[in-house]
C-alpha cells in the first residue's frame, strides 16, 4: 500500500514515519521517498490502522 504524507520532507520526518508503522506492525516493510512525500508499506496490517498511526504521529496522509 502506499501513502502521500505532505508532511513528509526530510530523513527525520521518514524515520518517524517508518517507526509510526513498525508500532503497528514490527515486521512491516516500509520504503519512505521524502522528496515526492511518499511512503511505501508491505504489511498485514489493514489499511486504515497504518492511515491512522500515521495521523497519530502528525503526518496524516492524503486521500486520494
């Protein structure tokens, strides 16, 4: 799945991003693009529980 974080813009917004969706999912692969503010993520987890540990952590995501 793949999210679009506006708030995203540096490597320090992506490692908090990354350890917002590991919280959910410890095993999750996540793959962070600060530049184009997108954010890759394989996991088990539904959709709507990384979507809202991402708002939780202040990078809420953009519906498309």
């Amino acid at each position: 799945m793949q999210f679009h974080l506006d708030d995203m813009t540096c490597g320090g917004c992506a490692r908090s991003v990354t350890k917002a969706i590991q919280s959910v999912d410890a095993h999750a692969v996540v793959a962070t693009d600060p530049p184009a503010r997108l954010v890759t993520v394989e996991t088990s987890a539904p959709r709507a529980q990384i979507a809202e540990a991402l708002r939780e952590a202040g990078f809420p995501p953009r519906e498309s």
